[in-house]
C-alpha cells in the first residue's frame, strides 16, 4: 500500500513541490510530527507529505520518488552504532525502527539527488549516513549546554545562510544535546556557535542546521519563513 500510494501520487502531484517530511514514532507505533514542519513547508509554497516508517529500501526509493524534496525533521537521537560506537550514557536515547526509516530515506533521497533540508536531529542523522560522527551527550563530553537557550552563530562568507540573511550573525534556538563531531567527508561547515559546536552544514543536496527554523517561524519570527521558500524553489 506505501508503495502503491506513493507511486499514485507522483502521477497526481500538480505543480507546487512536494516536500515530504521524516517523523517520529509513539510507543504504540503511531506516527508523529510537529506540525510547525509542514505549516512551514506549506506556507512556503510546497505540498507538505507526512513520511510514515519505511522499512526497506524499495519503500524508501519509492516515497522517494514521489517527492521533490525531503525534510529531516528533529526527534530522536541516532543510535551510536551507525557510527561505530557505544552508548555513552543514560541520555542517549533511540528508536531503532525510526533509525533504520530515516536512514533508508537518507540514502534514497541522495542516490536519486533529491534536495534535503536537515534539521537538529536531521542534521546530526545526514552527517552520520554521509561518514561522520555524533557527539553523544554534549554536556558530559564537551561541557557544553544547548538545552532551550537562544544564542548567535557566525556564518562562513557565501554559505546558504549568509545568501538569504546576510553576512552578519544570527540568532538561533538550541534544543539538542548532541552535535556533528567528526564532520563527514565532503560536507562544507557553515555556521558554528561561539563554542565552536556545528550549527549548520552543506553539500551540494544536503542544507543542514542543528538549531530548529520551523520553532523560530511558529513563535512569530518570519524571517525563517524565507529558508523554508528557498527550500521550497529549490525541490521546484
């Protein structure tokens, strides 16, 4: 039936780009998503599509094509062994099926050059299919807190971010305790906090932000609606 009704809507879908959205999983198994994710995707000119858990790389390549581009979204985090290591402490806490899900659509998505926008846990979930490493527990490893503060970060010069707000710093939400450690092979660092934790990333497919747009857009912040429209004319 997944297969079926993604094959259905790519014949149906009309011109506005359909952008699906990766979600995360109740402990009855039901599918959840903020809806900041799809009211931004939404406003921003696209058709949002909710992604339910895949379970196989045919499920994966064909939501895959029914899309013109996809969003990570946060959630929560990716087990340590995609990376090749061990759970560090009690914090780190994962869902396996939605692990194998994102990392099943990660794949898909790159392998058909579909254009993605990664947030926090989506970002940390691309670094980590694409070859990198995840600091696990931020505050225990690094002594570094980006739990529910606000805080600015600096961009590097002609950065995605810097082509749509300008040079200067921006201000930024942090919700996270983990981050981009080892950064993945042929991945570009735009933005990093004053201490140095990656805040955004980018390759030619992948825009990454650690830090969460839709939560700023939702709160009254307008501005980031513009990410999501660049995004948007990009899956176009």
């Amino acid at each position: 039936m997944l297969i079926a009704g993604a094959a259905l809507l790519a014949c149906s879908r009309n011109h506005a780009p359909v952008v699906g959205v990766s979600c995360s999983r109740s402990g009855s198994g039901s599918t959840l998503l903020p809806t900041t994710y799809t009211d931004a995707v939404s406003r921003a000119g696209g058709v949002p599509l909710v992604i339910p858990t895949v379970h196989t790389d045919e499920e994966a390549r064909a939501v895959v094509a029914a899309l013109d581009g996809i969003v990570f979204s946060g959630g929560e985090d990716v087990d340590p062994a995609w990376y090749g290591e061990t759970v560090w402490n009690e914090t780190v806490e994962v869902d396996a099926a939605r692990d194998t899900s994102d990392v099943l659509l990660a794949r898909a998505a790159l392998s058909a050059g579909k254009p993605i926008l990664a947030i926090c846990r989506g970002s940390q979930l691309l670094n980590v299919v694409l070859g990198g490493t995840l600091w696990q527990d931020l505050p225990s490893q690094k002594g570094v807190c980006h739990s529910d503060v606000v805080h600015p970060i600096g961009l590097r010069e002609g950065c995605v971010l810097a082509r749509i707000y300008g040079p200067d710093s921006l201000i930024v939400n942090s919700m996270h305790h983990q981050a981009v450690k080892d950064e993945a092979p042929g991945i570009t660092v735009t933005a990093r906090a004053a201490d140095g934790i990656v805040e955004a990333w980018e390759t030619d497919l992948v825009w990454a932000v650690q830090f969460h747009p839709e939560k700023m857009l939702r709160a009254g912040d307008s501005r980031w609606l513009e990410l999501f429209r660049a995004f948007v004319d990009r899956a176009r």
